[in-house]
C-alpha cells in the first residue's frame, strides 16, 4: 500500500511537471489568451481530464506557471548570493562585502530573467493574468524576499572603522527601520524589473547593468563620518 502511496505520488509530480513545461511553452509563444487547454493537454500527452483533475482552469496552470518561474528566480538569487559573512549589525559583517553581496544579487536576477519568455510571464502576463494583487504577492514570496534579506544585511551593518555617523538628520531618519527597508525593498525591486523589462526590450545590457550596480551602491552607502 505504502509503495502504491509513492507510484501514485510520482505519478501526479510527473503530470504536474508536464503539464507546466507544456503550457509554459505554449503561454510563451502564443501567449496566454491565444492558448487553449486542448492545446496544453496535447503537448503535454495528457488528456483533457488529467489537466482538469491537476487544475480547475487555465489561469490555475498559469499560476502554477509563473509559480515555478518565480521560485527558479529566487533560488538562482541565493544561489550566487549565499549567505551573509556574519549577523547584521556584527564587527564580522563588513558593510563592502554586505553591498557586494547585494550587487551580487541584482545581477543574479537579471541574469535569471534573461531566460526567454521569463520576463514577458512575470512582469507582463502575470499581473494582466492574475491581476496586480496577486501578482505582486507572489514576487513579494520570492525575489522580493531575497532583496528584502540582502538590504537588512547591507543597512544593518557598521557604518565605517571607528563606527562614527553624521550628526546631521538625513532623509529617513525619522522612518522606522522595518517601513524604511519595506520602501526601500519595494523601489529598488521595482527598478530591478524595469531594468529586466528594458533588457529584455533590447536596451545595452552594459549601460543598464551598470546603473543597477551603482543604484544598489547609493541606496546602501554608509553615512558619512564627521
């Protein structure tokens, strides 16, 4: 019974698999309104059933779709990133390496959206699809995640050797830290996608990967000493 619980297991993980890989393809080449579930079931060599007993309808394959797509993204972010050279706000956790790691992790998600069809499902289809709410929780789920950890990493970190700070007030001082790092989050999560939207529209790669690195260096510049 146990190993028929297993077949049965790995038989509905292999006709998920097939059923996203094939409506990806289709949602990419002919887009989300010109695709059928027919044609889905069809290239994936299931039938209609099958699809209908995986997902209630179409817009719950293209979720399942821009799902997956959203956590490659993300593992691909953490990935090149790693993890941080010591706690936040520790002698061992240098604010140079915190930024670098940030950089580091914008250009992990550029390269990842630069896979075909990537950037036309989550940035375009996904809020057309899903609508702006849902799509936004589900960016917020994955590389909004990781960007979020990156900048607490990079903000919390000493601000230079002998730990002195401006004492003149700046903009945001008088923010609270968490609404400060969502804003902050939020932005640069929204010019990091429309750097991938402008790459993806054929912009110099060179130009606009060198604006995202120096974007990211501003934003978490230590203060200045006295």
């Amino acid at each position: 019974m146990q190993e028929s619980r297993r077949t049965n297991a790995q038989r509905t993980r292999a006709t998920r698999t097939a059923l996203v890989s094939a409506a990806r393809d289709l949602f990419v080449d002919a887009g989300y309104a010109a695709t059928s579930t027919p044609q889905i079931a069809a290239a994936a060599h299931v039938t209609r059933g099958a699809l209908y007993h995986h997902y209630a309808d179409k817009r719950e394959l293209f979720r399942a779709v821009v799902e997956a797509e959203a956590e490659v993204v993300a593992r691909e972010i953490e990935e090149r990133t790693g993890a941080p050279d010591a706690a936040p706000g520790t002698a061992g956790a240098a604010a140079p390496s915190a930024r670098s790691m940030l950089v580091e992790g914008a250009r992990a998600y550029l390269d990842a959206m630069a896979v075909p069809g990537r950037t036309r499902l989550l940035l375009v289809d996904a809020p057309a699809v899903l609508g702006t709410a849902e799509a936004d929780s589900l960016d917020a789920r994955h590389a909004r995640r990781t960007l979020r950890a990156g900048l607490a990493a990079a903000l919390d970190t000493p601000p230079d050797d002998d730990g002195r700070r401006d004492d003149v007030a700046r903009v945001g001082d008088d923010v609270a830290h968490d609404d400060r790092l969502d804003a902050l989050t939020l932005l640069l999560s929204a010019a990091f996608d429309r750097a991938a939207l402008a790459l993806d529209g054929g912009a110099p790669p060179h130009a606009v990967r060198a604006a995202v690195t120096e974007l990211v260096d501003r934003v978490c510049a230590p203060r200045p000493t006295r």
